[in-house]
C-alpha cells in the first residue's frame, strides 16, 4: 500500500486549480501593470514623484479590510511590497541612494520597504546620500536616522542643515549583529571593525567577550566586513547575510546589548510627498539667544494639543553653544488648519523648515536570517565546531 500523496486523485485536481487560479492572477497582475504604466504615461512631462507613501499605505489598508483569509496580512504585505516596487518601476525607473555597499542594514532596510525593482546606489557616507538625493542623481535616499539603543545619529541630523531635502516616509527596522570572519575562534580575534552604531550597541558583548580586542569604527558595516576578507584576526559586526555576500564566518549572532533592537529609517526625497493621511510631522528650527526662547516655541505647540514624540538638538556649526532643534510631532502640520500655527511657531524661530510629512512607518524584521552553511556552532572554548 503506497503512501505517496500522489496516488489520491484529489491532489491532481486540486493541483489543476492552482495552475487555473495562478493564470488568472497572471492576467490580473498584467492589468495591474498596464494601469500602472498609464499612470506613468499620465505624469509623464510633469515633475510629479512616483513613490506615493499615502496611497500605497491606502491600498494595503483597503486590502486589510477585505482580507477574510486564509492567507495573513503579512504576507500581503510581503507581496504588495513587490507589486508596488514593480509598478512604481513601470511607471519610471527608481534610483535610491543608500550608506553601502551592498549588505549594510540600510541597504535591506531599503530592500524590505521599497522592493527589488530599484536600482540601489551605494555611497561611501552619509553626505554622499544626501547629495546624491540633492542633485537628483536618485530620487530617493535612505537615512537611518536613530536607533533604540544607542539614540539618534547625529551626522543624519546635521545634513538636513545642509541640504534641502524632505522626509517622504519612515520605517521601523529590528536590528540583530553579527560577528564575521575568517577566523574560527574568538581567541583569533584582535581587532573588531564596524560602523560606530553597531559598536556602541554591541559594547556589553564585545567587554564580555573580546576584551582586549582593538576596536576600529568605519564608514559601514558592509565596508567593515569587506575589510575582514583581507586581515587575519580581524572579525566585523553587521548583518548576518554579509556572511552569504562575502564568504565569511558567522562567529556569534545577536550580540546587540538588548535583544529588542530597533532603528528608524527616514525615506528621503528632494521635494515633499503629496497625498492625504499623513500622521507625523518632522520640523528644524533654530531660536534667538535669549530667556525663554524654547519654552515659547513649545508653548504654542502645547496650546493646539500637538503630541511630541522626539525633540533633540544639535550643535549649530560655527557658532558656539547655539543649537539647532528637530522636532517629531503626532499631527499633520501641513494642511491648512495648522497655517495659523505655523506662523506663530515662526514668529518665534529664528529659522524654521517642515522636513515633511508622512505616515506612521511600519515595523519590519530585518535582523539576521543567514544561510546554515555559514553559521558556526562556538562552545564555550570559544572555538568553532
């Protein structure tokens, strides 16, 4: 008596419908596409950006609501992210800047949120991010812009001083470390390279752990485990798929002092997004050098209710102890309701720029999910089995 389930005839008939209902999503995809490509045709000649936040945030609302399952929500929106990614594709090709190379947490956050038909530019710092975006090089960039353990990155808050750019959207990205090498001992390791967020979150571990290792911040992870290709005793912390990319050791993973590691991304464009439903707004301003001057700002903002999630300032360059503020508020200060507020939070600022408003971004896992071939068992003598 065979136990093969192909000998029930019911599983070939259950096999043709699937192959009937995939040629029907086919076609339905197609038709998609073909709206998405005269979408593209309509916009064409006008300086209108193609990534639409609000209205992907809509669809997949639209889709939560009449999802009577059996298939969940997330993946849908594991599939919807692709399908958006292609259409915005057909519509015009996309160009993200992102801190590379390949393989930073940047990089999957971007992967993860915007799809895979993106064309991912890699830039050696922050600042080339930002210029890449500026000059329209890319019409998007990503931005990690704090993280739950270790706080806000400063430099991401510096360069919207510098340059003109606004937040498009936000995502909230789990972070799990690794530690790679070509080494298979923790005895190997001298010296440990990684970008300086990382380091900071892994600090407890690598006291514990590597105590007498030399501890080298560089520009990226990415960039950190391409170095430790290249050096005996040397070991990076970053994504566990780095690994994969680069034929490294996983040593040790999920080596962050907390477990429940979090960093906020920012989608940065050169001009701010349209489109109805937005719940934050991020602002920078700077005040005059007298008593009181914050209080009064903050006042206003307390008097219409406004909910503040983040308020942190940072060194105004070239002149001493004079400080510039970013602001996060629950609101969406761009319509018309809030003109009146605006203008009286100016008539207190020395400056004041809107960044932009957008959805409340989702939270999405991109910690480590490496591959069995190169993730090795450490016992406690520290040495690979």
């Amino acid at each position: 008596m065979s136990d093969s389930v192909d000998d029930n005839p019911r599983i070939h008939e259950v096999r043709s419908e699937i192959d009937a209902t995939d040629q029907e999503i086919l076609k339905l995809l197609n038709h998609r596409a073909s709206l998405s490509l005269e979408v593209g045709q309509l916009k064409r000649g006008t300086q209108d950006v193609i990534f639409k936040p609000f209205r992907e945030k809509e669809v997949m609302e639209n889709l939560r609501r009449g999802n009577e399952g059996p298939i969940p929500f997330e993946h849908l929106q594991s599939i919807y992210r692709e399908v958006f990614s292609s259409s915005r594709a057909l519509q015009r090709p996309q160009r993200v800047a992102y801190l590379g190379p390949e393989g930073t947490f940047s990089y999957f956050a971007g992967v993860e949120f915007l799809g895979k038909a993106v064309e991912y530019l890699p830039q050696k710092n922050l600042h080339e991010v930002f210029r890449a975006v500026h000059s329209r090089e890319c019409e998007l960039g990503v931005i990690p812009l704090e993280n739950s353990l270790e706080g806000t990155v400063g430099q991401s808050l510096d360069l919207f001083m510098d340059y003109e750019l606004y937040i498009q959207a936000e995502l909230y990205c789990r972070i799990s470390h690794s530690l790679l090498t070509r080494e298979r001992s923790l005895a190997a390791i001298r010296t440990v390279y990684s970008h300086p967020q990382p380091l900071g979150q892994c600090g407890s571990w690598l006291r514990a752990n590597l105590p007498n290792a030399t501890i080298v911040p560089t520009e990226s992870t990415a960039a950190a485990a391409r170095r430790v290709r290249e050096e005996e005793g040397a070991a990076a912390i970053g994504h566990g798929k780095l690994a994969d990319l680069l034929d490294l050791k996983v040593l040790a993973r999920g080596i962050e002092n907390m477990p429940d590691n979090w960093t906020r991304f920012v989608i940065v464009g050169p001009s701010p997004s349209d489109g109805e439903g937005r719940d934050k707004t991020s602002l920078l301003f700077s005040i005059p050098d007298k008593s009181g001057s914050l209080v009064d700002v903050l006042q206003v903002m307390a008097v219409e209710g406004l909910n503040m999630k983040k308020l942190e300032s940072r060194p105004m360059r070239g002149e001493k102890w004079r400080y510039v503020f970013f602001v996060d508020v629950e609101s969406d200060l761009s319509g018309e309701k809030y003109d009146a507020l605006i203008k009286d939070v100016r008539s207190h600022c020395q400056s004041l720029r809107i960044l932009g408003s957008y959805p409340t971004g989702p939270y999405i896992d991109v910690s480590s999910r490496v591959d069995d071939k190169n993730v090795q068992s450490v016992p406690e003598s520290g040495t690979i089995k």
